[in-house]
C-alpha cells in the first residue's frame, strides 16, 4: 500500500517561498508509469491542482500557477517537492500530495497524503 | 478555461438515494472521476473511469457520464456517506486537471 506524507513549515511569510516535500513510502517512486502531484486547498474552498512531475524530471504545471512554481523528484530519496514562491495570503491553503497516472487524459489521483496546512501570514 | 459545476449542497434521508450532478461543456466526452472528503480528511477516491469502483467502496456509489453532466449516485444512503463529493477531469484546452466546485451531502 503506497502511502504519502507531506512535510514542510506550517507558516511563512508575505513574499517569500514555500518548499514542502512529499515522501512516499510502501513503493518506489520510480516504478510503474506514475505521476506525482500536489493540489491544494483553501480553508472552506475546493480542489487546485497545482503541477505534477514524472521520475525522469517531466513537469506539468496549471497554467494560472505556472510562473511560482517548481516541482521536483528526488528519486534517490523516494520524495518529490513543490516550491511556490511569491507568496501571499491567496496561498493560504491546505497543500496535498498525491499520486496519478501517466495518461493525463484518464488519470486519477488514487492515493493522497493527509495534507498539511500552510498559512501565510507575517 | 473548463468549469466543472456541481450544485453546492444535496440533501437526503438515510435509506434513500442522492444524486450529486456535474456539469461541464460536453463533459460527457471526457473520462470523469469523483472523491469523497470528510471534515479534516484528505479525498478518497470513489469512482474511477466515469463508473468503476475501487476497490473497497461499497457498491452503493455508482457513476455514468453523457451529454453535458456526469453523475454520481449513492443509494442506500448511510449516515457515514454524510461528506463533501467533488469531480475530476483532464481539460485538453488549459492543459491542466480540473475539479468540480463540490457538493455536501447531508444525511438528514
């Protein structure tokens, strides 16, 4: 059973950046032809999906988040990131990762981590 | 961009079948996917490939797609299915996955 786990501050201010990490364990990260996703939340709102990255490095990012953020694979250490910068209190949410498949078109997000709430506030 | 709409709440009593709707511009064309979110939880995926179940989930969530909405259906409805319930599809023109605005099913 592949679990994933999201790590990271909980707080950080106006401007700056945001670095969490997502580690996966119960599998490699590497095997079967998956991609590896974040999607957030704001408190009360739906589902966003930000960007996704393949083991070989591949990203896809949602067009509206393009320019902040950064999304890589670590696959020595079974982990992926996000970086999102420029941040502002828009970017208050809970941030989940979450695992989908290669075929975009058909794909779903079949394991998900608990999230973790990042709150961006001075 | 692609907008999934779901109608924002849904009520029903215990026993009885809800039916959460999501309407998209020929949505129908699309592969549709749906999860359930309780308070403080992430998602749970549901139903997969607009009808199929995975494994785990009880045979009272069915999907179907066409035309311009897909719909999920739970019958027998149970106290414990009470939860927000969004849709998922791929959109082609904005190059991103999209998720419906979601509906809470409230149990009565």
């Amino acid at each position: 059973q592949v679990q994933l786990q999201e790590s990271g501050p909980g707080l950080v201010k106006p401007s700056q950046t945001l670095s969490l990490t997502c580690s996966v364990s119960g599998g490699s990260i590497s095997s079967g032809n998956y991609y590896w996703s974040w999607i957030r939340q704001p408190a009360g709102k739906g589902l966003e999906w930000i960007g996704r990255v393949y083991t070989s490095g591949i990203t896809k990012y949602n067009p509206s988040l393009k320019s902040r953020v950064t999304i890589a694979v670590d696959a020595s250490k079974n982990r992926f990131s996000l970086r999102l910068t420029s941040l502002t209190a828009a970017d208050t949410a809970v941030y989940y990762c979450a695992r989908d498949g290669d075929d975009s078109s058909s794909s779903y997000f079949e394991y998900w981590g608990q999230g973790t709430l990042v709150t961006v506030s001075s | 961009s692609y907008v999934l709409t779901q109608p924002p709440s849904v009520s029903v009593a215990p026993g009885k079948t809800a039916r959460i709707t999501c309407g998209g511009n020929n949505i129908g064309s699309n592969i549709v996917h749906w999860y359930q979110q309780k308070p403080g939880q992430a998602p749970v995926l549901v139903i997969y490939y607009d009808s199929d179940r995975p494994s785990g989930i009880p045979e009272r969530f069915s999907g179907s797609n066409s035309g311009n909405t897909a719909t999920l259906t739970i019958s027998r409805v149970e106290a414990g299915d009470e939860a927000d319930f969004y849709c998922q599809v791929w959109d082609n023109s904005s190059d991103r996955y999209v998720f419906g605005t979601g509906t809470k099913v409230t149990v009565l």
